[in-house]
C-alpha cells in the first residue's frame, strides 16, 4: 500500500504554523469564508448569517463560557430557528449560545453525548470533610436589648 506523500508532510508542515487567537477584529474577514455554503458543507455548522454570530462564536472562544442562564434559555428555546433564539436572547438580555455550539451543546445536555468541544468541565472543588457531630459548637445567642 502506498501513503500519500501529502499525509507523510503533514505534520510537518502543520508543526510550523502558528495561529493567533482570533479577535473582534476578524469578524468581517470570517464571514468571507464562515458564510458561504460551499465552504461550509464539509464542516459541522450551517454557514453563519450574521456578523453578531460570527462575534459570538469568537467571544465564546476566547474563553467566555457560557452562564447557567444562557443555557437554560437555550435549553427552553432550542426550537427556535436561530435568528429567531439570537433576538429573543437580545430581547431578554441573554447571551446567546453560537449557531456552531447548538446541536453539539443540546446533545450533551440531553445526554445523546457524552463530551463535545462546547462543553469544558472544571474540576469541581473538594467537598468538605464531614464534620462529627461532637465538634460542632454552636454560636453564642447575640445579647438582646432589653428596653
């Protein structure tokens, strides 16, 4: 079987390219590429229809993550087309979830998948060590004015 020369450079030539972060200041030159349909139909996400889903998708990306409000909101209007979800979201004061991270986002919240690049989970803190019964003083009653 012979490999593809192409594959066998690859990582090669992937291991020197550097990529900035993107900024706000790349929202118009995303949407060149982020909103064509030919572009996008080998990728994950529908082309983007607007500017403020291309800043979205960038923001949450920089490491925004998204508030328990923002997912409940998603969570209760994920039937809704999302130009529809993007200005009812504006309309309560709710950041939105991006256009990229609403399927992958409801199928793990749903339970369909297990993890998904929407999703970071933290480490969450250590629970306290239980306390015996014996050990707990209770606080002294404050002093009452007796007027």
């Amino acid at each position: 079987m012979t490999r593809d020369p192409v594959d066998a450079l690859l990582p090669i030539l992937l291991s020197d390219i550097m990529l900035r972060p993107q900024t706000l200041d790349d929202v118009d030159d995303m949407m060149v590429w982020a909103s064509g349909s030919e572009v996008t139909r080998f990728c994950t996400w529908e082309p983007y229809q607007s500017r403020d889903d291309v800043a979205n998708y960038i923001r949450n990306r920089r490491g925004n993550l998204y508030t328990l409000e923002t997912l409940v909101f998603y969570v209760k209007n994920h039937q809704l087309k999302h130009t529809e979800y993007i200005q009812s979201a504006r309309n309560q004061q709710i950041p939105s979830v991006t256009f990229i991270d609403r399927k992958p986002l409801l199928e793990y919240l749903q339970g369909k998948i297990d993890t998904t690049d929407a999703i970071e989970l933290f480490p969450s803190a250590p629970a306290p060590a239980p306390v015996a019964s014996d050990d707990v003083s209770m606080p002294e009653a404050a002093p009452t004015d007796s007027r």
